[in-house]
C-alpha cells in the first residue's frame, strides 16, 4: 500500500466513525462515547520446500479492522476484567473483521459500517451485563475510570515497503531443503519463508490519524531427528527480522542446517536426566526467556484490573523484586540493537504508536531492583494514570499492554568464565553431582491468573551438566519449570555478553512480535 493509497482509505475511516457517533444511539441507553478503527492492510507471502522440492508457494492479501466501540464515559463504560476477555469469536462482529482489499470507497464504507453497527449492539449489551453484575459484586477497581483521554496525533509515517522477490526465494528454500538429504536420521525436515508486510491504519473520534508501516520476515528449517534408540529429537533453525537483507546468504544457511544436523546426532548420544534442583546457568537467550515468562507477563498493566488474576505484583511498586544490580525497561521506539562486534540488528519489537493511538515510550519498569512501574495502554491501573503507549493486538482481540522491546541491563557484569566458575562453586558448596547450563531455549508459557499455580514453562533445546571438576556434557530431557518469585530472587549474578531473540509472543490478545535484549 503506497502512501496517498493509506491517507485517502484513513480519511475515509475517520469520516465513517464520525458519522457512527453522530448515528448510533438508542433512547435509554448510554451514548457511543468513542470509537477508533485500527486498519491493518497485509501483503503474506509464504513458500515452503523439503528435500531440494517445492511444496507450497503462495502471496495473498487481505485487510482488517479491530474496531473499539465504547458506551457510557470515560469514567464508566462497558469494558471488565481490562478488556483481557473480549477476543471471542463467536460475537456477531467477528464475522465482519475483514474488509475488502478493494481501495474503492463504497465497499470500505459498508465494511466498516457492518462492523461498527455490530461493535455498538455488543458494547451496549454488553454495558447491561456489567450493571447486572455490580448488582451483586462490587468492582474494586471503578474508582480508577475507564478510559485515559488522550490528546490527538498526527503521525503519517511512510506506507511503502520494500518489493518481495518470490523467484528468488523459492529458489533460496529450494536449495536449502536440499541438504537435509545429506542426513538420513533427518527423518522429517522442511525449509519455510513466510513474509508478513503490515500496514496499520488509526484513526479515531478525538481526530487521531496514524499510519506505519512494518515487515516481518521468518525464516526457519525445521529439522526431527530419530535417534537408533526411536526418540524423535526436534531442532529448528530460525531467523526473524524486520529487514531481509539481515537474513544469511544462502552458503551461510546451508551450512546452519549441517551444523545442526549434526549437532542432532550428539543430543541423540548424550545422556537422558529426568529431574534436577540446583544451580543453573543460563545464556542470553534463554536468561531473556526467564525473564520474559516469569516477570513480563505479570507486569502487563491490563491483568491488574481482571477480578481473575494473580495480580502478583498489583501491591509491589518501589518493593525489590529482583536483585539491586538488574535494571528492566521496555522501549518499542527503539529500532535496532548494536551487538558486541558491532552489527546492527533490527528489532521486531519496535513500532512508533500502540494499537489505541497512543506514541510508544520506554516503559522503565524495574530500577536497580525496585519495580516502578507497569506495561500500560489506556485502561487505568493506577491512579494519575498515563499510557506508555504498549496495548496491542493480532487481529479482532481487544488490544492489551504487551511487551515490545524488553531490554534486562546490569551494573554489575561479569565474563562467561567468572559465571561458570561461580556454577562450579555453587555446584560444590551444594555437595551436587553437577550443575545444569541452558545452552539454548525456543519458547515457553506461564499462568497468571488466580486459579492456576503461579508456574512458567521454559522450553529447552539444548542444554549441558557441568561437574565439580570443571568437565562438561551436553544432556537431553531438560526442561526449566519453576515458581516466578522464587525464579528470579534467585538470580546471583548477570553476564556481559547480551543477546537478542526476536520472538512471537502469545497472550489473550493474541501473537504479537516481540524483542529480548
């Protein structure tokens, strides 16, 4: 979508939601107060190959819209438990989230019409369901409002992107399934590119407009080894980006596959352990893992107004939560991360305002231990509450505050020698066998709310013991589970070697990119 394409389509999303305000009431219910329509215009690209042959190769469009229609007032209006339960796609809205990927005005006009026309009927309803409850439980939180007001913005970011060369990269996934062919324990094995060209469209009633634009760029192979004993081991290879030209050449990923392939048949060989309590280590990627399960997700600002949260730190502002040299912030206006060779790396994480109109900031959420404050969007959580601007979505889901660019710093670093060496002495003043190291870890989940155990999940791909004497062995079979305050009271120390992982992350408003640091 060029640029005058995305300034004529969101004039006329504005003046769509200005005639709805003027146009949808209903005599004794409350007043449609604020609406915004988040446009989001995709170009998808994905092309699939295994063993050296084409399997799928496709391009698609599509175009929709998260509509947010309240009812009542800022103080007041239809919205519970922060919004975190409004995803629901059996409501009658849902069926009109998609729009016409036609730029002709009269099909964009009655899309629009059809979703918002749904949106009220729902908003309303759903403003009688909160009056029939308060009947009988009292909302602990109402004191706080409902809705920040926000001043306006005008932010007409740049809506070209760059041109996606489908020949060659279906030639690129081609050749690169190919070396799988090499490995015969590689037993089921796919190489994937899969482009997302996003641009979003806000507008609103307070006369808000906002365009930016992104790209997305995942490209991974996919490896399941059989080991001689019959265990199936899964590897993946994975590069995300906002920037293709950040991607390895076709040489450089060829020979990732290999290593890993190789790497495959020593985890197939190495012992299997099936329990351990003791000291761990953990490399950036999977120290940005811990944090981002055990912490980020209980400081998403939305899960303190849900009556069916944890609510973990809701009481803990200026209370040490994690040892005095660690120092947490998350900054989505950061663009790009400089590692320590100096190469510059984008960041998925990154945008310029949230899915509510609101111009992201960095949130500073832990100083020297001491938690100050939360991810937050325009649903109070605080008194004198100011958005800095983390609510997103995927796509129909109501957005929440998420993580964007989460960045963990120390003033206290210390080299990966130093660190292995205080494993080893925590590994003997224990009297342990050995201590664990978390080489690599891809993925993880936690529970927040109230019901479940307070636990998160970290899933380990590869991962080592190391003994008294210093000797060190890859083993198989872990996997990190533990209590968030117990996790990270237990942190001693911080290395000096940052990484990256740029990642998908899920929540109730669904997948959203996301960058560790």
């Amino acid at each position: 979508m060029n640029r005058s394409t995305a300034l004529r389509l969101a004039r006329i999303a504005t003046a769509e939601a200005r005639r709805a305000t003027r146009g949808l009431r209903k005599p004794g219910f409350p007043r449609l107060y604020y609406l915004s329509y988040l446009i989001r215009d995709l170009d998808l690209y994905e092309v699939e190959a295994r063993y050296g042959s084409l399997y799928r190769d496709e391009r698609y469009q599509s175009r929709n819209c998260l509509a947010d229609a309240r009812v009542g007032n800022y103080r007041r209006d239809q919205v519970t438990d922060g919004g975190l339960f409004d995803n629901s796609k059996d409501d009658e809205s849902h069926g009109y989230v998609d729009l016409p990927i036609s730029n002709r005005s009269e099909p964009l006009k009655i899309g629009l019409w059809r979703l918002t026309d749904a949106k009220y009927r729902e908003a309303e309803e759903a403003y009688m369901r909160k009056c029939a409850h308060e009947l009988t439980y009292l909302d602990t939180s109402d004191h706080l409002g409902a809705w920040q007001k926000c001043p306006t913005i005008d932010d007409r970011g740049r809506a070209d992107l760059p041109p996606i060369d489908s020949d060659y990269w279906s030639a690129y996934v081609e050749k690169a399934s190919a070396v799988m062919l090499e490995f015969p324990r590689v037993r089921n094995s796919h190489v994937e590119l899969k482009v997302r060209h996003q641009t979003n469209l806000f507008v609103n009633t307070d006369g808000s407009i906002a365009i930016e634009s992104h790209s997305f760029w995942q490209l991974e192979a996919y490896l399941w080894f059989l080991s001689k004993k019959g265990d199936g081991i899964p590897w993946t290879v994975s590069h995300f980006t906002p920037d293709p030209d950040q991607l390895p050449d076709l040489k450089s990923f060829r020979r990732e596959i290999r290593n890993a392939a190789r790497l495959l048949e020593k985890i197939a060989a190495a012992p299997q352990i099936h329990s351990y309590s003791g000291p761990v280590l953990l490399e950036p990627v999977s120290a940005g893992l811990l944090i981002h399960e055990a912490l980020g997700h209980r400081l998403e600002g939305n899960r303190l107004r849900a009556t069916g949260e944890a609510k973990t730190f809701a009481d803990s502002l200026g209370d040490k939560v994690l040892p005095e040299f660690l120092t947490l912030h998350d900054d989505p206006t950061q663009e790009f991360w400089t590692d320590a060779d100096g190469q510059q790396h984008g960041l998925v994480g990154h945008y310029r305002f949230d899915d509510e109109g609101t111009p992201a900031s960095d949130a500073r959420l832990i100083e020297q231990g001491k938690l100050t404050g939360f991810l937050t969007g325009r649903v109070p959580v605080v008194k004198k509450h100011r958005s800095n601007g983390h609510s997103r979505s995927r796509r129909h889901e109501r957005s929440m505050s998420r993580m964007g660019v989460t960045v963990l710093e120390t003033s206290d670093p210390q080299n990966e020698k130093a660190m292995r060496q205080q494993l080893i002495d925590l590994v003997q003043q224990q009297g342990l066998p050995y201590g664990i190291r978390i080489l690599d870890a891809t993925g993880g989940e936690t529970a927040t709310d109230a019901y479940d155990f307070q636990a998160f999940l970290g899933e380990v791909n590869l991962a080592s013991r190391v003994f008294p004497d210093g000797r060190e062995e890859l083993v198989r079979g872990v996997n990190f589970i533990g209590t968030p305050l117990n996790a990270i009271h237990g942190i001693i120390a911080a290395g000096n070697r940052p990484g990256l992982d740029n990642a998908w992350c899920g929540a109730e408003s669904g997948f959203v990119p996301v960058s560790t640091i």
